[in-house]
C-alpha cells in the first residue's frame, strides 16, 4: 500500500516585524496507491516545504498528512526519500550506503549486502560497488541515492529535485531509468520540479502549486501512454496546455 | 605513485638545503668558533652521538619520553573527544562549557608543572599530566569544530533511512563526517605534546628520557650531546607527523581522496 492524503494542510511563520508569512495555504489532495505524482512549482512557492513535512523533517504544521490510514509524525521507514543536494556518504562506499538503512535496521553484513547488491544492479551500477562517491559522477551519485531509499522497500518515495543539478541529456537518461524502476518496484512517488516537460515525460499527474503562498493552482492527469516521446504532438499539447495555465494563473502577484 | 621529474627536483632542493646547512654549521664552528662548548660541529655531535650509543641509554630515554608522552596523549584522547563531541552535538554544552575552556585553555602547559607535581609527585603521570595540559584544547577545539560542521543534508539522510536516536547519529554520521576534523585535532595535539616533552622531564620525574638526558648533559657541559638529543626530538616529532600524513589519513580517510586532489 502507498496511498498519500494532506488535508487542510497549512504551514506559516511569523516574521520578525510581526506579520504572517503564509508557506502553505490550505493544501489538500491525493495520491494513489503506486502513483507517480509530480509537484510542479517555480522556487520559493512551498513545494521542497511540502515535501520535508511528507518526510517528517519538519513538523510545524496545521492539518494532516495521512499515510496508509495512518498520521505522519515524524520520520517513518515507509517513507524514503532522495534529496536535491549530493546526499550520500562521503566516507561510505557505494555497497555501503545502499546498506546505510539496512544496518541501521541491524541486518547481518552478508543479508544486507545481498539485498544492497540487488538495488546497486536496479541502478545498473554493479561495477562501481567499491567506488567512493567522490569518485563517482553527479548522475551516478543520485541513482546511489534511488538505490539507497530504496533499499528499505518504503511505500512512498520522495523526491526533492533529485535531477535539478544534471546536464539535460544525463537528467533525460535518469528519467527514463527511474520510470523502468517505478514499473519493477511499484512505489508510490511524490516527485518535486519546477520543469515542465520533467513532469509531462514522468508523472501519471501533474499538480501545479501557485508561489507565494503556496496553493494547489490546478491539477492535471497526463494519461499519455507511457514510454513517452517528448517530441509527440500529444506531448507537446500536455505541455502547452500546463503552461498556459502557469502563466496565466500561477505567477507571482 | 610515480613522481614527476618536477616534484623530483623540487625533492632535491631541499637535499641540497640541508647539505649546505650542515656545511655552513661546519665552517662555523670549526673554523671560526672552534670552541665545542660553544657550538659543536657537526663532527662533534656525530662523535657524540656513537659514544651515546655506547653507552646504552638512547633506548631507556626513547622508553621513557613515549610513555610520559603515551600518558599524556592518552588522557588528552579520552577526555578531550567526549567534550568536543558533547560541545559539537549539543548548543547547550556548548553554552555550559564554552567558557571554562576558554580560561583554562591560554594558559601554557607549562604554568601547570607545580600543580603536576603536587598532584602527582615525581612520577611518570606527572609528566604526563603537563604533556595532557598541552594536548587536550587542539583535540578538543578541532573535534568540536568538526561535529559543528556536519553538513545537514546527512544528518537528515540518516534520519530518513532509520538513523533516528542521537547516539546513532552520532556514531554512524557525525562522527565519520568530523573525523578528518578529529584527526587534525590529534596531529596537532601531537606536535604540542611532544614540545612540552623536554620541559616536563626537567624537574626529574625519571632518571631517563630525553628530555631528561638533554638536561642532564647540559649540566655536564656536553653541550653535543645535547645537540645529539635536540635532533632526536626533533626527528621523533617528524615521525609522529610522517605516520598521520601517509599512514593514517591514508588509511582511514582514504574516501577524501577525490576531494583534495
């Protein structure tokens, strides 16, 4: 199971001089059970917020985050997450980290070295076991990173602009790896973009947030039959259609 | 690893350096000093140097200096990473601490020998504990500062992948990312250690050592022995620095590797 609720989700602070910065207004919505769902928005409208109250790393909120029935509080090990930045363990090698979870959970070396070794080959990167990360390139450090969340078999999979920092034919090739590894692992994902045509090639749907305070602006379902070409003339449409509606509803005021 | 004809050169100036150097002492002192006592060619401390051989009591006085050093060093790991880590991890400690290591840590190793030996008689742990005065802020300081500085991307990396009590996070993420923090800590706590080595064996804590044979010789006037002495200081202290630079960074921290080069 994997199914995702927020309800009346709501996130503010108070400034210095007194006044209400609003994050997150009045969020709610859904995401199925194995669905793949993208979070498009442009930056500072609340979407890396969101996903960090999902993960439970933040938990100054107002309303509920609802997994599987069950409230969210905190960090879970149904949830997995890969993050924006180079996460990985500088001092661990690549086996290693993809271990991280297992050997925090107190699997014996061999047992967890041997589920490690099956997601190292989901990544198809079982030559670079032994590699430090330092050695490795960005691209390849980020499918350590699928690899290492998803090791722990969580339900839901989270992800904070995990291509954002890749040159556009690396972002292209991980994209099209990470949907042949949704299909093998079913997992629910949440995934965070401010890319258009990311969202339109990844997601089953699409839900646009307007910046300042974050609210949902409108949400798509992309039923393009996947693999998807991104020069199709119904590609292009989706992505027109997604764009009209951020330009003339989800800019900044 | 292969060295370029470059770096093999460069290697070779300073050869050349300590060729001249030692050729230059020799003018000096044979030539227009010519008083021993004074300064004792490089001639003299070689002599020196085999008679002390000779006369067995090089291997007592290493003996000795690396367990008033191994004291000291010892006692300056055990208490000195627990607070560094404490400091790091926690604002509060830090709070709470911060300014007592602040008072205590200015004041030399040195202003600490009466109270070493009122607390310790004239013993090996005496001078130990003058060599932990001296060993413990660098560990302490550079521990701190590395816990300080774990990135928070992998603090919550490993909350999200089950790393959620603070012991584990400190073993399993903190720690490995401060430890080339930690380990300059100790190689710097080395280097001052075994300064204050010739000092703490001055007021007679053993009948060896060599700190305490340097001494000893001064009063003898022989002064190329002591000359003999200050060069096995000094070399032992490069070697301590030679074994963290290419054995242990080497070994432990090997994954920084890609980083520094």
């Amino acid at each position: 199971m994997g199914k995702l609720e927020i309800r009346n989700l709501n996130q503010s602070f108070t400034r210095d001089d007194g006044s209400r910065l609003v994050v997150l207004d009045n969020l709610n919505f859904e995401v199925k059970n194995k669905e793949f769902v993208c979070i498009l928005g442009s930056s500072g409208c609340g979407k890396t917020t969101l996903l960090r109250l999902i993960a439970g790393l933040d938990c100054a909120r107002e309303g509920s985050i609802i997994l599987d029935g069950e409230e969210i509080k905190g960090q879970n090990p149904k949830v997995g997450m890969v993050f924006q930045e180079y996460s990985l363990f500088p001092w661990r090698n690549v086996i290693d980290n993809i271990a991280f979870g297992l050997e925090m959970k107190g699997l014996g070396k061999e047992e967890r070295y041997k589920i490690a070794e099956r997601y190292l080959d989901l990544v198809n990167l079982s030559q670079f076991r032994e590699s430090y990360p330092s050695e490795l390139s960005g691209g390849m450090r980020q499918r350590v990173a699928v690899a290492r969340a998803l090791a722990l078999d969580p339900v839901l999979l989270l992800m904070d602009e995990p291509f954002g920092a890749l040159d556009a034919q690396t972002r292209n090739m991980l994209q099209k790896e990470l949907l042949d590894i949704w299909v093998q692992t079913r997992k629910t994902v949440v995934f965070i973009t401010h890319s258009v045509d990311e969202a339109v090639y990844l997601s089953d749907k699409i839900i646009v947030l307007t910046p300042r305070p974050g609210r949902i602006c409108r949400v798509f379902d992309v039923d393009l039959p996947r693999p998807r070409d991104r020069t199709s003339v119904e590609f292009a449409q989706v992505r027109r259609t997604v764009l009209d509606v951020i330009s003339q509803n989800c800019s900044i005021q | 690893m292969k060295l370029s004809s470059d770096e093999t050169g460069r290697r070779w100036l300073g050869v050349l350096a300590l060729v001249l150097a030692i050729l230059v002492w020799e003018v000096i002192a044979a030539g227009i000093i010519r008083n021993s006592f004074i300064l004792p060619s490089p001639v003299d401390v070689l002599t020196a140097f085999q008679e002390l051989i000779g006369t067995g009591r090089l291997i007592p006085d290493f003996g000795d200096s690396l367990l008033h050093f191994g004291i000291g060093l010892a006692a300056a790991l055990v208490v000195g990473i627990p607070i560094g880590i404490a400091m790091g991890w926690s604002r509060r400690f830090d709070a709470f601490l911060d300014p007592l290591i602040e008072l205590l840590r200015p004041i030399p190793p040195l202003a600490w020998i009466p109270f070493a030996i009122i607390w310790f008689g004239l013993t090996a742990y005496s001078a130990g504990f003058v060599i932990f005065a001296g060993a413990v802020f660098p560990i302490i300081i550079n521990t701190y500062s590395g816990f300080r500085g774990v990135p928070r991307i992998f603090v919550e990396a490993g909350k999200m992948l089950g790393c959620t009590k603070s012991s584990s996070l400190i073993r399993h993420i903190a720690f490995p990312a401060a430890l080339p923090s930690v380990t300059t800590g100790i190689r710097v706590a080395c280097g001052v250690g075994w300064m204050c080595l010739v000092a703490a064996e001055l007021f007679g804590v053993s009948n060896n050592g060599l700190g305490m044979s340097l001494w000893l010789y001064y009063n003898l006037h022989r002064m190329d022995c002591v000359v003999v002495y200050m060069l096995l200081l000094g070399l032992t202290g490069l070697a301590f620095d030679m074994t963290f630079r290419y054995y242990i960074e080497r070994r432990f921290l090997k994954w920084r590797t890609g980083e520094v080069a």
